[in-house]
C-alpha cells in the first residue's frame, strides 16, 4: 500500500477561491470590516488582559471612496500585523489568525467576540478588486509593512512609513465591479451587513445641527458643524441582559430593525442562552390578522453582530418564521446546505430551544395578563396554531393558553370550553359536541338557532381551521366539532316539529327546488327543515366530513401558498 499527499498548487487554487468561495460578490465588505474588527477586538482583549502596553483609546473603522483612482480603503485601528506576521497571516491561505487567537487565549478570549474563521475571507476581496495593497502597523514597536498582490500567487511586500498603528487595506476596484465605487452602493452594504457590528463604522461625515446661542436672533439660522457619519450600533438591544430593558428599548430596537414599518409589535421574546450552545436574540410578534401570506424572511440571522442572512429556514421552526427580530448565534453551520442543517443536531436544538422560549413566553403573557391575551389573541392565533398543527411539543404547551372565542367573543381554553359543554352538548354516543361558526354572518341563522337552545357556538374563522380541529379530534378523547350548519347537530337541536308541519310538502318541495338550483346536489345534502326561530324557517345543512373533506382539499395544497405543503395529518 502506497500513500501520499494531495499536492494542491496555488495557482489552480487561487482562481477557484475567487469564483466558487462566495456567490455574491458583495459580501467581500462585510469580510473585511469583519477582519478590521476582529483586529480592534484583539486589541481589546490583550490591552485589557495587560499583554499589550498601549493604550486602546476609542478606536474606529473607516470606509473611504475614492471614486476617481478608483480605490476602496478600509482603515482600522486594531492590533496590525508586523512583516512577519503579514507573511504568517495573508499568504497563508486558509490559515485563520483568527482561530490561532482563540486558541492561544482560549478561556479569557471566548466571549471576546472575534469573528473569522477559516482563513478565507481576506481573499475575497480579489472577487472585486484586481489588485489589493495593505499597509500595517503593529502595536508592537515594528516598522510598518506595505503589501502589494495582482490577484496572482506573487505578491511584494517592503518596509513603510505609516506610524500610527493599525492596517488599511487598499482595493483596486475591477472595471466589472465599479458600483462599489458608488457611496449608495457602499452605504447599502454597510447597513445590510455592518449595522449592529460592535466597532464604530465611520463612512464620511454627517452635517449636524447646534442648539442655537442665546443671543441668536429669529431669524438667524442654527449652526452646524461636520460629524463622523457613524453607520452602526456598537451596542445593539439583544447584545443586553434582559433586566436591563425596558419595553419601550424593545420598541425602539424594533424601529432600527424595521425603519419602514409604522406599526408596533405586540411583544417580544428575548433569547440568551449560552450553554449547551451560545445564542442570543430578540424575537417580536408583529398584528398578524388573518394573514397567512404575511411576509417570512424577516428574522435575521447574525453570528457575532454580522449579519448573515434574513432566511432562518431550518433553524426556526416554520411556524415562527412569521415572527421578526434578530438571531445571533455562533453556533450556527452557515457553510453548509439548508438541507444538511435542518438535519444537525446543534441546529435541531437550537430550533427547540426557540420553539420552547416562545411557548413560555405565550404562557406567562395568558397567565399574568389575560385580559391583554384575549385582545391580542386574534392577532397572534395564526402562528400558535400553525404551531400546535406542525409541532407536537408545542401543541401540550400551547393546549394550555390557545384560545377558543365564542360568536359572543368569550374566550375558552379548551379545558374551560369543555367543562361548560359538559352538562348540554353530548351526543347519543355521549361524545362532545363543539359547535362552531366559521363565518358570523353568512351562519347568522344557525348561530342564533343553536344560542337558542343554550348552545356554546365558538367563532372559528382562521385560515387553518379545519385542520386544527382535525388535530383536536385526533389528539382529544371522545370530542367532535360540528359547524353550526352541519347536519349532523340535528342529534343535538331537537326539531321543531309542530313548526315543520305547518309547511305543506308543496311548499317544501318548491324551496327545495329554489335552493338546488344555486348549491348542486350532489355536494350537498339539502335540507329543509323549519326551525323555531322566528327569523329563518329554513336551513340548508350538510355533512360535517363532506364539507371538510372540501376545505381541507383548499388548503391542504396551493391554498396554503405560505407554508407549502400542510403536515400530514
Ligand atoms: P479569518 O478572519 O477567518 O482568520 P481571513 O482570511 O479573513 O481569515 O484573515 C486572515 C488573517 O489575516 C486574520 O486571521 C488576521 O490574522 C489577519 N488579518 C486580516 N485582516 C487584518 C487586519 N485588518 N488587521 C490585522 N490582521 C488582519
Ligand atoms: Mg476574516
């Protein structure tokens, strides 16, 4: 048996880092402000844990455009890299100082918040730059080195004159990729994927407004002066301790996510958990309505306050992707397929861990303030129950606090509904019987027949329904549900039979005949039956499973664009 070593030349692989590493050409900014900041908290760390003998001040990052020579500058005022370590760290690829740092501090380095990796994400910058220079000084008392390379595996690198500390990379922009030359462009990517990162990001500068002087007349107007356009939020609301917050924090913290939406969310979730995984994050639920097509994707992704992506699928369970806010975890695989992650187990617990967070939540708000539950409930009933349908541990958690509304918006816990029922709604075969309306007016007849007879009618009128009550009948011992107008609530509505007879068979026959003509047959079971109330004589039933069978056909496919496919029920 022979063996040997896989010979990799850099040649054949410089040219596939800068085509296949990342799809999107735009991420080479968030990469190097990653690095820049990776740098300034390296610096933090060894001043803080006395390594370095510097003082680390307040330090910043810089974006800078130079449109007309066609150069893109990032300029941090971090740790640096001597000569030595640019030869150790830049030409080394796939060697990632970053992962070095860790390890060599390992304990005290561990909540520093060093972002790189793998060792790759320099390079990218050859995705939009034909030519990439660094000029570096270390914190260390070394001289300043100046690094040049064309995208090919040579590179030059000499001494330079630069005598403050920290690196500025120098991208020579690509004839293809000139929009980075743009400031919007620029401006759009530093908030897309910058704009919770936890070093100050300067790009240009800002005109502010003074108060004005006392002595300042009417008409004199207020002076101003030139400020550093800081484009983030060091300090971002979920980065907190929850006891530090206040709810209006949270609500300002949803105005940052979400600067276009006006409307405020009913409430939030805060996350932070670092054991056996590090996540933390701030979960909102927006007035959702009836809304099954309320736009997903609006969770996003951090991994050390950079942003990532805004599809959480596979790490949040579908049903709360209809929530917003912010995730951030490093614990997250993101190099790796949807499908792969759904199947990872750190990913698997980290969706339970949501799902369990948001079902204690839910309780407590039901618990500690019913009153408020009740009027929100409406709003946020869509997502619990497309959770109790689509996740068994949160249907035992959810089956304490989901709510059930009458026609008369009472609201029932199911243990409370069926306690009320008990006594007047059972069946010959002593099952209980829940009636319920899906529309109050169009069944306004048959509500207010059955409230005649004592009957609790619930009000169920979200999207899913019918497979909700599927899953309660499934799930519940000896329980059906029967629309008001099902036929099958003749076993409980005792027929008025002095009021049937008073209609002649002609007159029923001719009724029948009316109603045929706008309800086909052969879908429905026409019936004409008279009841004692007053305001509708007649009442056109049909069978609970035939109906639902319908419905369930509506929804069960396209009708549930939101979702895809309903779980197999
Ligand atoms: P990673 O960040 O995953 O370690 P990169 O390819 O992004 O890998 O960077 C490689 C290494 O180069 C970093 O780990 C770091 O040691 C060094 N480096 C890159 N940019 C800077 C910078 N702005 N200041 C100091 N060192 C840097
Ligand atoms: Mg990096």
């Amino acid at each position: 048996m022979a063996t040997g070593s896989i010979n990799v030349s850099v040649e054949n692989i410089f040219p596939l880092i800068k085509k296949f590493l990342y799809s999107d050409h735009e991420i080479f900014l968030r990469e190097l402000i990653s690095n820049a900041t990776d740098a300034t908290l390296k610096l933090k760390h060894l001043t803080n844990i006395g390594e370095a003998k510097v003082a680390y001040g307040d330090p910043k990052i810089e974006v800078k455009v130079d449109k007309e020579n066609k150069l893109l500058h990032i300029i941090d005022q971090g740790i640096g890299m001597t000569a030595e370590e640019v030869e150790k760290y830049i030409n080394q690829v796939a060697f990632s100082g970053a992962e070095e740092f860790l390890e060599k501090y390992k304990d005290s380095a561990k909540d520093s918040g060093i972002i790189g990796h793998f060792g790759l994400g320099f390079y990218s910058a050859f995705m939009v730059a034909n030519k990439v220079e660094i000029i570096t000084k270390s914190y260390k008392d070394e001289p300043a080195a100046h690094w040049t390379c064309d995208g090919s595996p040579t590179y030059t690198i000499e001494p330079h004159d630069k005598t403050e500390r920290g690196t500025e990379i120098i991208l020579h922009i690509g004839e293809d990729d000139v929009e980075f030359l743009e400031e919007n462009r620029i401006s759009e990517l530093l908030i897309k994927y910058n704009k919770f990162m936890p070093v100050p990001i300067k790009f240009g500068t800002k005109t502010e407004t003074l108060p004005k002087p006392e002595e300042a007349k009417e008409e004199d107007p207020a002076p101003t002066q030139e400020v550093d356009n800081i484009i983030n939020n060091p300090n971002p609301a979920w980065t907190k301790q929850p006891a530090d917050l206040k709810d209006e924090d949270y609500k300002g913290f949803y105005r940052e996510l979400y600067p276009m939406q006006f409307e405020e969310p009913l409430f939030n979730i805060h996350l932070n958990v670092d054991y056996p995984f590090n996540l933390t994050g701030i979960l909102y639920f927006p007035k959702l309505g009836q809304d099954m097509n309320f736009q997903k994707d609006r969770i996003q992704l951090y991994q050390n306050q950079v942003f990532v992506t805004d599809n959480v699928e596979g790490i949040v369970p579908e049903f709360l992707t209809m929530l917003r806010g912010v995730i951030d975890s490093p614990d997250i695989p993101l190099n790796v397929s949807r499908s792969y992650l759904q199947a990872d187990g750190a990913v698997k617990k980290i969706s339970s861990y949501i799902t369990r967070k948001v079902a204690d939540k839910l309780n407590s708000l039901f618990k500690n303030d019913r009153e408020d539950f009740e009027k929100k409930w409406n709003d946020i009933k869509v997502v619990i129950e497309y959770g109790m349908l689509s996740e068994d541990k949160f249907f035992e958690k959810a089956d304490k606090f989901a709510l059930y509304p009458t026609v008369d918006d009472t609201y029932f816990t199911f243990e409370e509904l069926q306690e009320k029922i008990k006594e007047n709604q059972t069946d010959k075969d002593n099952k209980l019987v829940i009636l319920y309306a899906s529309d109050k007016d169009e069944q306004h007849a048959y509500i207010s027949a059955a409230k005649d007879k004592g009957y609790e009618v619930l009000l169920l009128d979200s999207p899913i329904v019918s497979h909700l009550i599927q899953k309660l009948e499934t799930s519940k011992e000896n329980i059906s549900f029967v629309r008001v107008d099902g036929d099958h609530i003749d076993n409980l509505i005792k027929k008025d039979e002095e009021t049937i007879s008073k209609l002649s068979d002609e007159e029923k026959d001719a009724l029948k005949v009316d109603l045929e003509k706008v309800i086909p047959a052969e879908k429905y079971t026409v019936q004409l039956e008279a009841m004692d109330s007053n305001a509708s004589p007649f009442m056109i039933t049909q069978p609970e499973f035939m109906r639902r069978m319908k419905e369930m056909q509506q929804t069960g496919g396209g009708g549930m664009n939101m979702f895809g496919n309903m779980p197999e029920m």
